[in-house]
C-alpha cells in the first residue's frame, strides 16, 4: 500500500486545476500504468534521476518509480461538518489520507467566484480549519462518552489523553503536535488514537495558488509565510493554471516556460518533495529478477517491513536482506567490482533500511 495525499481547500481556489496538472504530466510517460484511476484519484510516481544510473550499472531493461497517490477531494466549505455541501463524505475522505496538502487561493479573478465573497487566504484557512477541527471534536466527544462508561485504570489514564486533546482542540489550538502527544503515550493508546484518525493530528502543507504573473510577488503571499511559519508549516507557492495549460508540452519546453517566469521546477515535482518531507519517507530499490523497482517507506522502518512491502511471503519467510548503498554503487561503478570490495552488506530482519539502498531480499517460504 502506498501513500495518500489528500488536495483540500475552499471550492474555487484551484484544487482540480492543480490535480489535472499533476496527473496530466504523469500521464504522458506511457510506461506507468497508473496515473489517473478514478476522476479525483491520481497515482503519480515519483521522479528519481538515482533510477537512471542504477539501470545504466545492473543493466536492466526497465524500471518502475514508486509513486504517491493524490486525491482531489472537494466540497469543503463553512458548515462541512454539519454535512453542509456533503461535507461529511468530504471529511471521511480526508480522515483516509495520510497527509493533505491545504490549497490558498492567492489570486484574484473577479470571474472565478469566491465563496467567501472575497480572497483572503489566512480567513479561508481558518475556515477549513474550523471544519476540520469540529469535525475531530465531534469524534472524540463520542470516544469520550463511550470510555467513560468502562472502568479500569488503563481506560481511565486513557480517558485523561483524550479530553486533554479535546481541551486543546476546543480551546483553538488545533495543532497538536502529534510527537510531542505520542511521546506521552504508549503503544497501545498510540494505536488507539491512530484508530481514530483525526484529522487535527495528520501533517499538512500549504499550496499558495498565485497568478502566473505574480510568482516572485504577490500580495497576499507575507501574511501566509508568516502564518504558516508560526505553525510550522510548509508553503509550496505554484501558479496552478500555468502548470495545467503547460501539460500539452514536451518536458524540455514545460521547463524553460516554467524559468521565463523565475519557476524552477513542476509542480508535480516540487509538491512530491514536499510530500515525502512531510511524511518522513524514503526510497529504497529492488533489482531482483533485473527488474528495477523503486518502493516508498516511512524512516526508520526496519528490512522485515520493507520485505513485506513487496511480498507478504517475503516477509513471512525472511531470512536476510542483501545491501548496497547507491552512493557505494556509483562510486566504483559496477556490481561486480561492488561485490570484490565487499560493498554488499548481509542485513537481519532488524536493519533500518536507509534511503537510496539497493536491497535483495533471502526469504524462504
Ligand atoms: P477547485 O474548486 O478548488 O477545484 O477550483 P478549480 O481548480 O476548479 O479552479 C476554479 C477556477 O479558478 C477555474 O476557472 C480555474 O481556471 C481558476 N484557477 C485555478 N487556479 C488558478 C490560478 O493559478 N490562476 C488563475 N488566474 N486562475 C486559476
């Protein structure tokens, strides 16, 4: 199972614009057969020039990115939570993901119709925020009121979690720091409370949606750099619809439109980086049977998990994991002299793997 990244946002700020032009870019690479699955879901595999090279060493015929999966979800607006504009549904989508990435409308377009009657991007997060945060407040008052009934020190140490959490989202401060939460807790309630999937506790970022025109200067960008700077959030400033009307280029020339106007990356590019920081991934590759594989994992996670990833038998039978370290691999350049130098590692079930390893994975079933 790979990982999800939830578009939020006001109605009208740019979500699909931005969606379409993610998946359009992916789409044109015709050796990945995902990309678009359902009209808001989109599989968009992850750029890595490390693939080039490590084909170009242990020559194989093809090989296949790993890849992020993006939802568009729409339909949030002042009274989500009460199921204002099928809010509800909406929010059961975003409890799914694993991060969301928030999109600002930081444009002006008289034609495109603000909901809120005006463009004001710190009033829009608040009011996306408030949804979110009712709506994880409602859960856990029903959390609340059903553990209250049961009477044993665990339930009621646990008891004391969640109203603590309840207080803080009731009194505004809807970031919880998720770390600093769990550092508190142990396994079980941590588990407890993913099982709730609040939205409050999921990572997040910020897309300011700007005008072609105004990507070096725009308006109302400070305020939302100040804004987010004091959450700890990231901002990733794209102009959504020069990037969705650029789709119909080649690469090369979506590039150099993209410079004339000071931009140095896609979209897709930039919002994947941001998503794998976010979400404290990495990237390791299989080369098994010559076929090159690039897989997504959480850091710190360990090579029995990493196996199961690719086959639950694998990880059933595990027996050890081979590495090399891409970085060793280019240094001398080819698998054979790797092996004389002894650049292969054998690794137990324990090993974390690190990101940019090459991993074959020993397992008997
Ligand atoms: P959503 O409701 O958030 O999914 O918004 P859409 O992506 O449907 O965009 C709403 C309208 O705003 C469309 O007419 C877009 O062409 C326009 N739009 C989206 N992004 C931009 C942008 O970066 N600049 C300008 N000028 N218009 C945009």
């Amino acid at each position: 199972m790979g990982f999800s990244i939830g578009i939020i946002g006001l109605p009208n700020v740019g979500k699909t614009t931005i969606f379409n032009a993610i998946t359009a870019v992916c789409a044109e690479a015709s050796n990945y057969p995902f990309c678009t699955i359902e009209p808001n879901i989109g599989v968009v595999p992850v750029r890595d020039d490390r693939l080039d090279r490590i084909k170009e060493i242990i020559k194989t015929e093809s090989y296949l990115p790993t890849t992020i999966k993006f939802i568009d979800i729409a339909g949030l607006v002042r009274g989500a939570n009460k199921g204002e504009g099928l809010g509800n549904k909406f929010l059961s989508h975003i409890r799914e993901v694993d991060g969301i990435a928030h999109v600002v409308r930081c444009f002006d377009l008289p034609e495109v119709v603000h909901v809120e009657g005006s463009v004001d991007p710190i009033r829009d997060i608040e009011v996306i925020k408030t949804e979110l945060v009712l709506s994880d407040i409602e859960i856990l008052d029903k959390r609340i009121e059903k553990l209250a009934k049961v009477n044993t020190p665990s339930s009621k140490k646990f008891l004391e979690v969640l109203k603590k959490l309840l207080e803080n989202l009731n009194t505004g401060i809807s970031i919880v720091e998720k770390d600093k939460l769990f550092a508190t807790l142990n396994d079980d309630e941590k588990s407890q409370i993913e099982e709730l999937n609040l939205i409050s506790l999921k990572p997040m970022f910020y897309i300011a949606n700007v005008s072609e025109t105004e990507f070096k200067e725009n308006k109302y960008l400070p305020k939302l750099l100040e804004y987010a700077e004091k959450e700890s959030k990231d901002v990733v400033i794209i102009s959504g619809k020069l990037e969705e009307e650029i789709t119909q280029f080649e690469e090369s020339e979506r590039l150099s439109i993209l410079n004339e106007y000071g931009i140095e990356k896609e979209a897709i590019d930039r919002i994947i980086i941001k998503g794998y920081k976010m979400l404290d991934l990495i990237t390791f590759f299989t080369t098994a049977r010559r076929e090159l594989k690039a897989w997504t994992l959480k850091r710190g996670e360990k090579a029995i998990k990493a196996a199961g990833k690719i086959h639950t038998d694998m990880e059933r039978g595990f027996i050890r994991a081979e590495v090399i370290h891409y970085d060793d691999l280019i240094k001398v350049g080819s698998e054979l002299k790797a092996r004389e130098m002894g650049l292969y590692r054998l690794e137990g079930k324990d090993y974390e793997i690190q990101d940019g390893d090459i991993v074959y994975f020993r397992f008997k079933v």
